[in-house]
C-alpha cells in the first residue's frame, strides 16, 4: 500500500546526509491509566507536537511489511528505565487491552504527521528488568467468529 509523505521526508530520507531526525512518538491510552495516556518521544528531549506534550523516553518501534499477504503486526520495546511504565502496564486488566497510536514526525516540524498507525491494541506484554515489550496489533477482524450468526431454529425457524 502506498503512503503519501512530505517532500522533506522524502529528500531527508534519499539524502547521503540530512540533518533531519525522524522522531517516532507513541500514545498509550486506557481508562485505568493515572494521569491520562502516556505519551512518549524517542528522543533526549521532550516534544511538543500537535498542542500534546510527548516526554523522551527510550523505545523501538518494529514496523510491519508492507504487503498484502501477511498480517500486520508492530513490535513496540520500550527501555524499563522508569517505574511508571511497568506501574501503568500492571494497572490494566488483560481483559480489555490499551489503544496505542504511533506517529512519526520530522523533528523541524513536530505538527505535520508524516506517518500514522492509529487505534492499535497492545497484545501479549511482557517486562523485565531490562524491558517491557508488546505486539501491537493494527485491526481485530482475525478475532471475530465468522460466520456471524448461526443457523439455528432459535433464530432462522423456517429453515428447519
């Protein structure tokens, strides 16, 4: 699938050398986390892009291929620097996951997304000492029961 990105993104990439950074910043979102999502920047410096505050944290961010034939799948590692990560990953019930949304911005313009993966779940977390580490999963459809609906005289009685 092609995506459409800024002539800037697209010289600093091609370029033999830029001076443009390629920041990935990642929102992790869900009810039971104090004090709203956490909003993070692999940077050294804290960023502030579209009016949010992301706050510079280490993490790698594993895009998927981009191919029609495997399903998507982003690997999200995050350095278990701060106790607060862990805290939070712990406070939400394996029941119903957080919502993570990565964007990539170019550092000399924090405001224009150059690259979006909105309203992925965080799947099959995992921490230690070194890290915390997740599966980002982009859509759920491998989940739902197909077919919908069955075929029984409860709900389809002329059929029988």
């Amino acid at each position: 699938m092609a995506r459409t990105v800024s002539a800037l993104l697209k010289q600093a990439v091609t370029a033999q050398e830029t001076g443009e950074v390629i920041l990935a910043i990642t929102s992790i979102s869900h009810a039971s986390i104090v004090n709203g999502p956490l909003r993070l920047v692999n940077d050294l410096q804290n960023l502030t892009s579209n009016g949010n505050v992301y706050t510079a944290f280490p993490f790698q961010v594993t895009l998927p291929e981009d191919n029609d034939t495997a399903l998507p799948k982003v690997r999200l590692v995050l350095d278990n620097v701060d106790r607060s990560i862990v805290q939070a990953i712990r406070s939400i019930p394996p029941s119903s996951p957080p919502t993570v949304q990565i964007d990539f911005v170019l550092a000399s313009q924090p405001n224009t997304i150059e690259l979006s993966f909105p309203g992925m779940t965080l799947r099959q977390v995992s921490y230690d000492a070194l890290t915390v580490e997740g599966d980002l999963q982009l859509d759920e459809d491998d989940l739902e029961p197909f077919p919908a609906d069955s075929f029984t005289p409860q709900y389809f009685p002329a059929i029988f």
